[in-house]
C-alpha cells in the first residue's frame, strides 16, 4: 500500500540555501548509509550525526537545523523524546522519524509529538527520498496503513497523560534515578517529583512499580 503524502503548503524545495539537516541514530551502519544517502540530495546538508537525542538537543543550543531525522529508539534520550523537546524549544525544526517500528502506538506517539513524517526502515531510497523532499517542502508523510489503523481506532478511557508525564514514566521505567531524569529532561529534580507524584495520581497506582507496569502494558518500553 502506498504512503500518504500530503503537502500541506506549497513551499518550494528549492531554496536559496541548504537544508540543514541532523541525523540520529545509534547504529553506526544505519547512520552512516543515511549520511550518504541525504548527502547525495543536492540541496541537503548533513550538519551533524548522532547516536541519541540529547546530543540533537545539545548541538541545536548552539547551531541552527531545519530537519533532524531520527531513528525512534535509541539508547539514552529516545527519538520521541527528543521530538518533544525540539517542539517546545525549537519548534521551527522538523522532526522526521526512520524507524524500523511499525507499531500503532509509536506512530501515535509520534503524531502526539509533533513528527511531521515516519517513514519505514523497510522502504526503499526512492520512497525515503520522496518522504524528505515532502518534508522539507513544507509537507507531511506518514506510513498510510499503520495512519488508517491509528485513525480506526476508538478513543481510548486511558488517563490523559502530559507528553512530559510521558517521558517521565518511560524513564522510571528506565530505573533512572531523581538526578538522571533531570539531566536527561533538562529540568529540577524538583519537578521531576512533582510529575511523579501526579503521574501516580492520574493512573491510581500505589507506586513506582505500577508505574512500570502501565509502561510495559502501552509498549512505552
């Protein structure tokens, strides 16, 4: 089945000056074929390569970016966090996802996140192509058929969770400790408390292990 391909203006590629464009990955092979490949589109340019998303975070304090691709899972700080982040504090950076994920709640996820493409490892360099020229033109492109399934499904009874509420249950679920989950969300510890105290509340566990059990059970994990 094709994907969906939905331009939403009508911005043209063809700029006056490179895309700028970071790549996220923690397999090596994967990054580097990336790196070729969008280096072989003439008005892309690779500015930097990383293994996880607080290194994205940590060059965009410093350097400009258009679009950053990225793979979903990665050790450390995941691409779905790092989407969010990018959404609040550089939101005019696009966030492409190139995952091997073809499930329903990583797509969901994503959109929740402000993803404006998820592209299939699966697919080949033409389609990955296409997916970027979308991208880059102004323009979104998601894997139609896990988008229909998402569309098709009912609204769920589930607790409305916060994206940062999120990421926080994906790092209890981590064993991170109090410190660790500030440094990797760049907020206090104190806060972090705080989402944990009413991430409790909200799901009506006892404590951190039922915490856990929620992530298992959503596939957060």
């Amino acid at each position: 089945m094709e994907n969906i391909k939905k331009t939403l203006n009508t911005a043209s590629s063809h700029r006056l000056f490179p895309v700028r464009v970071i790549l996220a990955d923690d397999h090596q092979f994967v990054l580097e074929t990336l790196e070729l490949l969008t280096n072989g589109i003439s008005h892309l340019e690779v500015v930097k390569t990383c293994k996880e998303g607080s290194e994205v975070l940590s060059f965009l304090r410093e350097n400009t970016a258009d679009l950053v691709i990225a793979d979903f899972r990665m050790e450390g700080m995941d691409g779905i966090s790092m989407a969010r982040n990018i959404q609040q504090f550089y939101p005019n950076v696009k966030v492409m996802m190139l995952t091997m994920s073809d499930e329903i709640d990583s797509l969901r996820q994503a959109v929740q996140a402000g993803v404006v493409g998820y592209v299939l490892k699966k697919v080949g360099i033409e389609e990955l192509k296409e997916a970027i020229e979308i991208v880059i033109s102004g323009g979104k492109y998601f894997d139609q058929e896990n988008l229909y399934r998402l569309l098709q499904q009912p609204i769920s009874g589930e607790p409305l969770l916060t994206n940062r509420e999120l990421d926080i249950i994906r790092l209890i679920a981590q064993e991170a400790t109090t410190s660790e989950m500030a440094d990797r969300l760049f907020i206090s510890e104190k806060t972090v408390e705080t989402h944990r105290r009413n991430i409790i509340n909200k799901l009506g566990v006892k404590n951190s292990v039922g915490v856990v059990m929620y992530a298992v059970k959503r596939g957060l994990v």
